[in-house]
C-alpha cells in the first residue's frame, strides 16, 4: 500500500476538486431531465437547462484550473504568476487557490479580454460569444 502525503495546497486543492467533481454530477443529472412542454412551465424549465450548462462548463473550467495548480505544484512553480513570474499573492491564493496570475496579471488579462469580446446591446449574452475564462471565475 502507497501512503501518499499531500501539502497543504494539494489538499485544498483536492477538497476544491471533489467539490467541483459532485456538483458537475448534479447538473449534468439535472440536465438529464425532460423539459415539459406545457407552456407555462417549459420556459422556466429551458431557463434552468441553460443556466446548468452554462455552470457546467464554468465548473469545468475551474476543474482545468485545479488540476493545472496540482500539476504546477508537482513542478514546483505553484503560487508563481504564470504571465511575470512572480510569486502570486497569499491572500489571492486563499480565496483562490487555483490562481494562474497575480493580482496584477489578473487585471491585464481580463482588460484584455474585455475589449476582445464583442459588445452586445441587451442585457442577454449571446451564447456564441460568451465565454467562460478560467482567470475571471471564482467560486
């Protein structure tokens, strides 16, 4: 038997990972279910499909994240910003321990990606357009 002794970081990071792993489970059952198409209650019920598969790919891409942060530990460049190389900040890492760039980094890459995305004139994002980046989302 392998007795396998984790640090800190990669037990949160594998508490985070099972978490994410149980609730891609229950949407993917949610999504699973037959719309009725009553009229009153499908749009509500398209609304909820949606809304679950638009988690599932957020939660799948924060499971990219995780697994990429226990690879980096592996390395031994976790907690370094991948964009300046820099070490990434404690408190940063504590609220996301899956963080690929610093405080400031963090801020470049989604101006960045702001002004790539295509503005929209309603409040309702296109799904061909919407994008879900790994570097904005924290749960």
């Amino acid at each position: 038997m392998v007795v396998q002794k984790f640090t800190a970081e990669q037990a949160r990071l594998y508490q985070e990972r099972d978490k994410a792993l149980d609730e891609l489970s229950y949407l993917r059952q949610e999504l699973q279910g037959e719309v009725d198409m009553e009229p009153d209650e499908a749009d509500a019920q398209i609304t909820e499909h949606e809304t679950a598969a638009i988690l599932i790919a957020i939660i799948e891409q924060k499971l990219n994240d995780i697994d990429a942060a226990l690879v980096s530990i592996e390395l031994g460049q976790y907690a370094m910003c991948e964009r300046c190389g820099q070490p990434i900040e404690s408190g940063r890492l504590a609220a996301k321990p899956d963080a690929r760039f610093c405080i400031s980094c963090q801020q470049v890459v989604e101006n960045c990606r702001s002004k790539a995305s295509p503005k929209h004139d309603s409040d309702e994002l296109d799904p061909i357009y919407f994008s879900f980046p790994s570097v904005t989302y924290t749960m």
